[in-house]
C-alpha cells in the first residue's frame, strides 16, 4: 500500500509541473438530479464532482448506496470533490461524503454522434487512490473522441467490511463489498446519464490499473453488472488472487471484522452493536486498531451476491461477460515488494519440489534475485492474465494482451524493468514536463521518444475503447490474442511490437504448478 500511495504522490508532483490547461468557459449540462456547470477547454468539456450515489455517511455507512440527490438551481462542476477515506498520507482532502465522479467529453463530434465512453477505475490496493489523481486527466482521451469518466469508491474498511451485526441487520445482503457496489453504482448512473453529456451508454468500457484492474476483472464475473458495460481493460490486474469467504472460517471477512470491532471496543451483533460501529469516528475506523494478532487489509470478499466466486473460478466455470478484453501488465510487477530482491530464496524455496527447475527456466542461479522477480512478476500479473484471456477467447470472446517493458532511456541502466504502474501516464498519454525527485527515485522529464509511446498508446487504447479493438492505432498492428498465436503487444525501447507465443515456455510451467481456480 505504501508503493501504491508513493505512487500517486509521485503522479501529483509530476503532473504539477507540466504546463496548466486553461479553462475558461462554462458549460452547462441537464440531468435529472439538475443542472450541473463545467468548464469548456478547447474541444474538451470538464465536469468535476458530481453526486452519483448517496453520501454513505450515519446510518448508511455500510449499506448498498442509494439514489444520488438532486439540488435546484446550476450545481458548480469545476472542483474535484474530496477523496474516499484513506490513510492521511495518501490523500490531503478525505471524507466519507465522497461517491462522486469526473467526466472529459468531446465536443468535438459531429452532430448527433454519441463518444465512446471510458469509466476509469483507480488503483491504491482498495485503500488508496481517487479519480481525481493527475495521472487520470482524461483530456487526451477526450480530444480523440473517447468520453472519460472517473470515479471514487470506498475504501478500507468503509468500502470493504464484513460484521455479523451487519448480516443480523440485513441477512439478505448484498454485504461486504460496498466499494464493487458503489462502482456498479457508478454504472448505472453513467448508463442513464450519459447520453446528456454526449456519451453513448452502448459503448462504455470499464478500465482500471492494479487494485482497479482487479475491479474490473470482478465485475467481469458480478451478476450484479452484467450489461453495464460492452468491453473491459485491466492493468495489472491480480486474477489469480486469494478471496477471502464472507463467513465461515476463522480466516472469513466477519471473523476478521468482529476482531477489528472489537478490538475498538464495540462487541455483539446486535442492533446496539450496528448502531455503535455506526457512530464510530472515521479516523477510528480509517486507523490499524491495536491489539490483533495479525493485519486485518480491507479488499473484496466472496459473499454469494456481488462477489460469487473467485475470479479465476468465475473465468474457468464460462461465469465471466463476455466482453471483449485488454489486457496486461508491467515488466517489473514485484516492484511491489522491494524485500524479494534482498532475500530472493525466500520466494522461490516456496516454489518447493519446482524450484530447482523453475530457477533453471528463469535463467539460472547467477542472478537469483532478478530470478524471483521475474518469477513473481509472471505469477501474480502476467500468467493470470493469460489464463483469463485464454477462457474468454474459448468461450467465444475476444482478447488483446500487452506487456510494458519500456523504462526511460536516463532509467535504464538503473532499474529492473517498468515498476508497478509505469505505464498509467502513457496510456493517459499525461507525461511529465520536467524531472521530479520522489522518495529517492527520479522520473525524468518525457523525451520525444516517450511521448512517442504515450500517443501510441493512448490510441490504442482510445480505439479499443471506440471499436472493440485496438487495430492499428499506434501504427503497428496488434494481433489479437489466440490460444495457437498467443501474441502480445510489447512496449519495449523500441516502442510497439507484437511477440508471438510471448514466454510460452514460462507460463505453460507457472501455469501447471499453481492452484486450480
């Protein structure tokens, strides 16, 4: 979580010092919960902070959200609203008044013509993050035709909370999952709204990076979003991921929540147990209560409803939409966990009887500590994204992979490979315009051969977002992904370029020795 939160830091220092869009004229768009007022820049509308849900604050803290509220007279539309509660660090403005979301619209189009529309989903682990960070400008996306929308959700355990109290109140649920409920919330909102601010509510793709892009992959498998969206990109997704049952087992989300209750001094699951979590003070909540045995890390939870399965599971059982996918990751994903470099055995001894071959696979024990990056790299992101292109495309769906192996040229000698998130500010095609130092590391400023990538692919992107598939809008044509082919675009120093059976060999093995869905 600290990478994750480091990261949006970094994104609003660098962002700080690229050039400011002026906005200058307002525009006013009709809906039913009134008329709301943004800004107008060039050929891009700007609309900040509207209500799409409830504020899920006193009673309706821990409840599915409810219908946005309207307002009389012009809503003003030209600040971002404060983010979701989060650990301070994170996040300046917090409250958890906070479900609102921004929309960058073309105005550029013709007559009649409705933008494809792109709903981003923020990243931070399901604790961090909103959809007002400055890597998320959706300008560029907007001035290619692609109307954007970002969002905040819940978080921690505002967004994800299991409690027997809760389940005594309401045992019919949907529980648990309040952060997945406020993004399909935020579906439905856009699919009735939209269309006033020139999006088509026909073709919304959801999108996301890490703990976004494993929203996305469970909306790919939640009844409860089934038709709120057309296609589907997720960044660094985790599909392989361990869920935790809603109850159950000692390790259940109402186990772990009935320990954190207590150990901030509420006890029982009764209406005066609910009714004292309820009035807890958020800072209570938003901090680690002392006193348990082991960290309770808010995310989402199996609970029959929301969330009916895992995600693998849900992929392998043909449960998933069927969508057509973008999907990928980063070269260097264990830039997550900066301790596997300086103990490397660690990780790969729990590879156990595989170990000796999995190390000779991955290029010998010469190098161990690049070995087990590489292995967990390949374990967590791009292996399971494989395996769910692979069950999509053999239930009938489309599927188109990448891998984002470009560092700056002043980085390379320096890093391992692109880090977690890397390739957020190319696909917003947001970079930056002078160095910024952060936490010891440095992000230069773009050089023509970076902002070269970005436009590639931010077109891309805005054409899978438009059509379905990502063509050749970077100039190079991106084979779709098949399961003889296996092709995947890679984002290399040289820019695009399509690589057949991408480490094949690698995944088949990870492949064969991970837990079954």
């Amino acid at each position: 979580m600290r990478m994750q939160a480091a990261l949006w830091t970094i994104a609003a220092i660098v962002l700080a010092a690229a050039p400011c869009r002026a906005q200058t004229t307002p525009q006013t768009v009709k809906i039913p919960q009134g008329a709301v007022e943004g800004t107008l820049s060039g050929d891009v509308a700007v609309f900040k902070a509207i209500p799409y849900a409830a504020p899920p604050i006193g009673p309706l803290r821990w409840r599915p959200p409810g219908p946005a509220p309207g307002w009389t007279g012009v809503r003003k539309a030209d600040a971002f609203g404060p983010a979701c509660i989060q650990p301070a660090e994170a996040a300046a403005d917090i409250s958890e008044d906070c479900l609102t979301l921004n929309i960058w619209a073309p105005t550029h189009l013709a007559g009649g013509e409705k933008a494809p529309v792109m709903v981003w989903i923020h990243g931070g682990a399901f604790v961090a993050g909103s959809g007002g960070e400055p890597f998320y400008d959706g300008t560029h996306f907007a001035e290619r035709g692609v109307l954007l929308v970002t969002i905040n959700y819940r978080l921690g355990r505002f967004g994800f909370f299991a409690h027997p109290a809760l389940t005594a109140a309401d045992p019919e649920g949907p529980l648990g999952n309040y952060g997945l409920m406020d993004q399909i919330a935020a579906l439905r909102w856009v699919q009735a709204n939209i269309a006033a601010f020139g999006g088509d509510p026909d073709n919304v793709t959801i999108a996301g990076q890490s703990s976004g892009a494993t929203s996305v992959d469970y909306l790919m498998i939640s009844p409860m979003a089934r038709g709120l969206f057309a296609k589907a990109i997720s960044e660094s997704g985790f599909g392989r991921g361990a869920d935790v049952p809603i109850r159950g087992t000692p390790r259940s989300a109402e186990t772990i929540g009935a320990r954190v209750a207590a150990a901030l001094g509420v006890n029982g699951d009764d209406p005066a147990a609910l009714a004292a979590l309820r009035a807890l003070p958020a800072q209570m909540l938003n901090a680690a209560p002392s006193g348990l045995a082991d960290p309770e890390i808010p995310a989402p939870m199996i609970d029959g409803k929301v969330v009916p399965e895992t995600i693998a599971a849900g992929f392998a059982a043909g449960h998933e939409a069927h969508v057509p996918l973008l999907a990928g990751g980063a070269s260097w994903e264990a830039s997550l966990f900066p301790g596997i470099a300086k103990d490397p055995r660690a990780t790969l001894d729990q590879s156990g009887a595989a170990r000796e071959a999995l190390v000779a696979l991955y290029g010998g024990p010469t190098d161990l500590a690049r070995v087990a990056m590489d292995v967990t790299t390949d374990a967590l992101v791009t292996e399971p994204n494989r395996l769910l292109a692979l069950a999509l495309i053999r239930d009938g769906g489309t599927a188109w992979l990448y891998h984002f192996a470009y560092v700056p040229a002043a980085q390379r000698d320096d890093m391992p490979g692109a880090p977690h998130g890397a390739e957020v500010m190319y696909v917003f095609d947001n970079m930056p315009a002078a160095p910024v130092s952060f936490g010891g590391r440095s992000i230069p400023a773009a050089t023509a051969d970076d902002r070269r990538l970005a436009e590639a692919m931010n077109s891309y992107w805005a054409r899978f977002a438009a059509a379905s598939s990502p063509g050749s809008a970077g100039d190079v044509p991106w084979p779709r992904f098949t399961e003889t082919g296996q092709a995947v675009m890679v984002f290399g120093p040289d820019g695009p370029a399509p690589e057949p059976q991408f480490e094949k060999t690698r995944l088949d093995f990870l492949a064969a020795h991970a837990s079954a869905p």
